[in-house]
C-alpha cells in the first residue's frame, strides 16, 4: 500500500471516477483508490471525491418545495382530517373535517396540536371505528327480494354493516308506522337488533328524533323540487282539535298530475293554529305554508268544508292569491266545497235529534225506508271519499243520482217520507248551484262524456227550457277558461314542437331538390285550407265523437282517462294542461281528514308533549315515506283487534260480547 505526503500529513489521496448508477457499491472500482503512506506519519487521511466528470443529482420533490420562498408540503396524514379556511376578518385558521373546531394557523404547520385533537374528538373516533368495523368484515353479496321497490332500493348490496344507514332506516320505520320514539330504548327491540345485527349499538329516544327530523329535511327538499315542476296545485285544508294536548291543528294536503300523468297527493303541514280558531288565523295557516313551499303561483283550487270561518279564509286566500298572479277565469273555481261534508249534512236532515226512546214496530218500518233513501247516499259518499280519491270527472255522475232519489222519493205516497226528502233537498239545492260548475267541466274533459253529459244530466234536474241555458252557461265558461289557457301555453307548446323537430328539419334542409318540392306544396297547403276557419283544440274535441266504452254488450269500467289523456297530449296540447289541472281537483277533504286518524295515534295521552314541530315531522315525514316506499296505511288494524278480542271473549263463554258478536 502507498501514501503520499501532503502538507506535512499522512494523508490518503482517492480519486473517483464517474460512478455508473447501475453498478452495486460492492463492486471495486478501476484505479478509484490511490493510497500512499509516510513511515513518520500515520495521521488518518481524508477521502477527496472527484464530481468533475458530469455526476447528476436527483433532488426529491419534497427538498423541491422547501426552496426558499416556496411553501413547506403538508406530508403527514394528519392534514387529512383538516382543512384551511377563513374567518370573517380574513385570518386563515385549521378547521377539523369532523367537529368544526378551529386552530391558529402556526408557521411551518406544526401537527402535534392537531394529533392531540384527533385523540379526543368523537366525531373522528366513532368514523374511525366504523371504518375499522367495516374493514374487518368479510363482504357478503346480498340479492334483495322481488318484493322490495328497486326504485329505493338497489338489487344487490354488501353486506357490510353501515350503522348510518340503519339509523337512517329506523328513522323511517318510526314515521312510517307512527311509532314512538321510546320504543327503540325498549330492551327486546334492541335484543332482535342484537341478534341479527351483532354489531348494532342502542339508540337512545333523543338520537332517534334527530334521525327524523334529518330525514324530514332531506324528504322535503326532494318534495320541493318535485312540486316546481307541477303545473297547478290544488289545496285541501281541513281542521283538527288533539283531545290530549287541547290544540287546534290545520292539515294541508296538495293535489296534482305529474309530468307522467300520474295523481300525486301530498300531506304539506300539518301545523298548530293558536286560539281564537276564525278565518284570519286559518288564511294565515294556509298562506305561510304555500310560501314555504314557494308555490304562490301555482295554486289552482282550495276545497274546505262548510264552516263559516272557512268561508273568510277563503276570501282573504283570494286576496292573496291575486296579488301574486290573477287566478283563472277571476277565480271562479278557487273556492271548492267539500261534496263528502254536504252529503253529510243533507243525510244528517233524516235523523230526529230529540228522539230517545225504544223504537217500536211502526219506527223499525220507518228505519227500513229511510235506508233505502240513505244507501245512494253511502254510494255517492263512497265514490267521492274513497281512500284512493278518484279524479273529478266521476262526480258529476255520482252527486245525479242523489238528486234523481230525491226528485222520486219527493213524490212517494207516504207522508213521512216526502216531509223528510222535502227537508233534504232544500239543503241540496242550496250547495249545488256551487258545486255544479266544476263538476260539469270536469266531465266534458271526459272523453265518454264531454257535452253529451250535460244533455243527459241536466235534462233529470231543470225544466226543458232551462235546460238550454244551464248548458250554454257551462259551456261559455269553459270556452273562457280554453282561451287563458291558450294564452299561457301557446308559445310552450311550439317551443317544444320545434325542439322535437328540429333534426329532422336539418336534415330536409340538406337536400335542396326535396326541400323546394316540400316548400312548393306547403304553399298549395296554405291556398286550399285559407278559406277553412281555423278551429281550437277544444272545438275539435267536442267536435268527436265520445269514446266507447261498451264493447260486446258489456260496460267498460277500467278506463283510465288519465292515460287517455296523456296518449292524446301530442293531439291535443294546450287542452291537455287544462285536463290535468282540472282532474286534479279534489271535491272533499277526506284526503286531510284521513290524516286525522293518523294524528290521534301519534297524539296519544303518552305523547301530548310532543312540540308542533315534531308532529309535523312526523305526520308529514311519514305521509312522504309512505308514497316514496309504497306502503299504505293499514286503517283496517284497529277493526281487526276488535273482532280478536270478540271472537276471544266469546270462546271464553262470556254472555254479552258472545251475543253481541253473534
């Protein structure tokens, strides 16, 4: 081995060459290492690396960014679960993903400050939890039955447990059947929970309210785009007192077709009016909630019962319908009476308040009369009240036959009855005349009607003469109705026409030889039909002949005027949007009155302290639910548990429930 001297010092002298990356560093180099050592010094000597031949250097994209003048790259994970954002002054702080909890913004990012948060914030460590839970899980594929909508639910899953997701579940089991929100801290629900979910962890009565009210607001704001494409909207209104709490309640319940000519009906509010009960307070109810709902332009009808303050709530309701927008045809139609409430009161004639004895054998025989008065009206009441509401053209038909009973029955030879029908048919008379007119224009809108049943319906009600002018009354109010309809919806209804055009025009376009043949005989078009008067759509349908629905000597009566109309919508286009405003109007407020029975359920003498707020959640949430999941509400349970607990007491012999029974 050779040293050499320098400056007086053993000191080793190395030279390297250019080093090729691709070599190990075990390998030895070529004449890279020269040593040289003195016998009167043996000093340590210093490696003298030699970079002059063209050496490259890679610098990390890290060391990159610490350059002066460049800001420091966040590395640790930490940054994930927080973010920068300002403040009002426009001091930039840290903020946490998971609590909203803000922290100074520090030079250089320190993160000890952060990880210390991290290890205390529940927010992040209950995510964090279910993340390890779900992670830890084997993924099963779970196939959902041919029964459950595919609409709501996807046919295939994981079978990873999502704790938010049965949280939201839950929330929707508590509005949809009505339960109560102490019956999830109930120890047998949460054992079935256990048992088929290991990993279920309990929810307490205060969690699961917060689950409905989150689901309340998402379920609104999906009804509130839907509403905003609704043409017209038709209101129910109709009030409720709560036994248990002794508070009033409004329940407004919204009626319309869709874009898929389907009948949609909605529960809006169901909100508390504070006492004195009269016309301004239910206005005011009625009102916030339309503005809530951002529907002011599109309120068509509002169908009330007969109480006199809801005649003052009507005309305020009026007042402000038409300083948003005029109402059709001055708002004629706003004002709608609850037909199912009229039958009511006019049935109610037929009973003796004061009578209270034993009925003898002349009163049963009395009994067997007025029942046969009574059943049309249970049939005009059914057809008008059933639980799926039908559309407006089938009034007409039904409230006719009432009226023929009692233009027959006036002229029976028994006294007693013709002193009761004669009572009865005042109280008709009285609500008809304001009722008629929507019902007959909803039945001209019928295709197997339309004028025709005018002529066969009033024909049984008026005098031959006035006859005539009953008709041409209807008939010019509909003519006035078509003409602002036409107003409106001209200019849509060919804008969509020459949006739905407009690639086959560009393609006749391109071929100038076919396009003048086709603009020459277009301009004979014109010539020859100049001289034709131009017809409206709704002179051309009333025009037709009624469609018929008697086929092979039987009686159609599956038909669906809501199809028919939507197949005729390219026909008929400006008519078609006044049919599915028209059909959409509800003539009773049994759709609001059957969420009564739904309230005395959720309002029961347990949950009287239950806030106006909440019930709405719940009333409205779960009407929403429902029509979402298609489930109904199942009115015939009570009745059922009645008839168990009869049928039980009677095969323990007891002798009242057993006779009564029988």
């Amino acid at each position: 081995m050779n040293f050499e001297t320098q400056n007086g010092n053993l000191s080793p002298y190395i030279s390297t060459s250019r080093v090729d990356s691709t070599d190990s560093i075990f390998q030895p180099q070529e004449d890279g290492i020269q040593q040289t050592m003195n016998d009167t010094d043996l000093s340590l000597n210093v490696y003298n690396i030699d970079m002059s031949t063209d050496t490259t250097m890679v610098v990390d994209k890290d060391e990159e960014t610490s350059l002066p003048g460049a800001k420091r790259q966040k590395k640790s994970t930490v940054w994930l679960e927080f973010k920068d954002v300002k403040d009002a002054d426009g001091t930039v702080k840290i903020s946490c993903n998971r609590c909203k909890k803000m922290f100074a913004k520090s030079k250089g990012n320190p993160t000890t400050q952060l990880h210390r948060h991290l290890q205390h914030c529940a927010n992040h460590l209950r995510t964090k939890a279910t993340k390890e839970r779900e992670n830890s899980m084997q993924t099963q594929l779970r196939f959902m039955p041919s029964s459950v909508d595919q609409a709501s639910h996807p046919v295939l899953q994981d079978g990873k447990f999502n704790m938010e997701a049965i949280e939201e579940s839950l929330a929707h089991w508590i509005m949809m059947h009505g339960k109560s929100f102490s019956e999830v801290e109930e120890e047998g629900f949460n054992l079935f929970c256990r048992r088929g979910m290991p990993e279920w962890r309990g929810v307490s009565r205060t969690a699961a309210m917060t689950y409905c009210v989150n689901v309340y607001e998402v379920e609104k704001k999906k009804l509130k785009n839907l509403l905003q494409k609704a043409n017209k909207i038709s209101l129910t209104a109709d009030c409720w007192k709560s036994k248990n709490q002794k508070m009033e309640y409004v329940v407004i319940t919204g009626h319309w077709i869709d874009q898929n000519w389907q009948l949609q009906k909605r529960v809006l509010n169901f909100v508390h009016i504070p006492p004195p009960r009269r016309g301004l307070e239910i206005a005011d109810a009625i009102w916030r909630c339309v503005e809530d709902w951002d529907i002011q332009s599109k309120i068509h009808t509002v169908c009330v019962d007969n109480a006199s303050a809801n005649d003052s709530a009507i005309y305020l309701l009026k007042i402000y319908a038409q300083r948003k927008k005029k109402l059709l045809c001055e708002g004629k139609l706003f004002h709608v009476r609850c037909c199912a409430h009229i039958l009511n009161l006019i049935a109610q004639d037929a009973k003796d308040p004061h009578y209270d004895d034993c009925p003898c054998p002349e009163d049963w025989e009395k009994v067997e009369k007025v029942c046969s008065v009574l059943e049309v009206f249970w049939d005009a009441t059914h057809i008008i009240s059933g639980s799926d509401y039908p559309t407006s053209n089938l009034f007409l038909n039904a409230v006719i036959l009432v009226k023929v009973l009692l233009d027959e029955k006036s002229l029976d030879n028994d006294g007693f009855i013709r002193d009761l029908v004669e009572r009865m048919k005042i109280k008709f008379d009285k609500y008809w005349g304001e009722t008629k007119l929507l019902m007959s224009i909803a039945a001209i809108l019928d295709p197997r009607c339309k004028m025709k049943v005018l002529e066969f319906c009033f024909s049984k009600l008026y005098s031959s003469e006035k006859v005539e002018r009953e008709i041409n009354f209807v008939l010019k109010f509909l003519h006035e109705l078509y003409s602002e309809y036409a107003l409106i919806y001209n200019d849509e209804c060919e804008l969509r026409g020459q949006m739905q055009g407009g690639s086959s025009q560009g393609q006749s376009i391109s071929n100038v030889g076919i396009s003048r043949g086709w603009s020459q005989y277009a301009d004979f078009l014109e010539s020859v039909q100049s001289v034709q008067s131009e017809k409206s759509e709704l002179d051309m349908y009333l025009e037709e002949s009624c469609y018929s629905f008697k086929k092979d000597n039987k009686i159609e009566m599956e038909f669906d005027i809501l199809e028919w109309w939507r197949v005729n919508s390219v026909k008929y286009k400006v008519l078609s949007f006044m049919a599915r405003d028209i059909l959409a109007i509800p003539i009773t407020t049994v759709a609001s009155e059957a969420t009564f029975s739904a309230g005395s359920k959720v309002i029961d003498k347990y949950r009287a302290s239950l806030t106006s707020e909440t019930i709405q959640v719940l009333m409205c949430g779960g009407d929403w639910l429902r029509k979402h999941f298609g489930v109904k509400k199942n009115v015939e349970l009570l009745q059922d548990l009645c008839i168990f607990e009869l049928e039980f007491d009677k095969r323990r012999g007891h002798p009242y429930i057993a006779d009564a029974y029988v």
